[in-house]
C-alpha cells in the first residue's frame, strides 16, 4: 500500500464517521495554551526516560513523545510549517518503528483499515467510532505469522 492509498483510506474513514477532513492545509484548531503546557509536559517525561544505548524501546518512546511534544507547541504557536514539520517527523518514527520491530506495516494498515471500516459512526457527528454487532476485528495475528514465514 502506497502512502497516498493509506491516506485515502483514513480520509475514507473520516467520512464514514463525520470526522474532520480539510481541503488545504491549517492548524487544527484548540486550546493553545493547553497544548503548550502539555508540549512541556510531554518535554519533561521524555527527559525522565533514561534510555541506555541497549533500550531501543525507551529510546524510540523518547523519540515520539518528542516529536508529538512538537507537534502540539507548533499548534500553540501558530506555526503551520512547524505542525507539518512535526507531524512528518511523527510519521518519520512511526514507520520507524515498523522498520525496528520488522512488522509488516502496510499489511497491518491495510488490517486495521479493514476492520475500522464495520465500525459504526457514532450519532451526533462526533467523528467517534463504535464496535457495533457488525464489527470485525483486525487478524493481525495471521498477518505477523504469514510475514515470520514469508
């Protein structure tokens, strides 16, 4: 799956349960001063990780926590080019982690997006989900099998 497809997909999504889609680039809109005290928040727990060069794990938390950290101060100051900057390096480490771990990402995207789909919006126009009697869960079990063995 092409990044542009799995873009399509979560758009497709959001259609389905009235969540947000914008045509053209913009700050979401929030509390500012909310998200920059959570971005120092988030500053000072990432400080607190005390990943050792042998702790991979903590040391690509330390990664996201920052990177999100980013994102929410770039918000908080209106930055737009500073939000699109943070939100390529969340994605950057995202797949980052895919590649780390080895995990099939698209297939697992591809999984989730399957699954996500016999969700049921939400009434009101929340853009929230609901596990409904239709709802199937993702298999990512057979996929991570199907990959050990490929």
């Amino acid at each position: 799956m092409q990044l542009d497809d799995a873009i399509q997909a979560v758009r497709t999504f959001h259609e389905k349960t009235a969540s947000p889609i914008a045509d053209h680039p913009r700050l979401l809109p929030g509390g500012k001063d909310r998200a920059e005290a959570l971005a120092r928040q988030l500053l000072a727990i990432k400080a607190e990780i005390r990943a050792d060069g042998d702790d991979l794990l903590l040391q690509r938390a330390a990664m996201v926590i920052e990177e999100l950290a980013e994102w929410l101060q770039a918000h908080a100051d209106g930055e737009l080019v500073a939000a699109a900057d943070a939100w390529a390096d969340r994605a950057y480490v995202l797949f980052g982690d895919a590649v780390a771990a080895g995990l099939p990402a698209a297939a697992l995207f591809a999984e989730v997006h399957r699954s996500n789909m016999t969700k049921e919006p939400v009434a009101g126009g929340s853009g929230k989900a609901r596990k409904g009697p239709g709802y199937l869960p993702p298999d990512l079990g057979t996929i991570l099998v199907a990959d050990a063995h490929a």
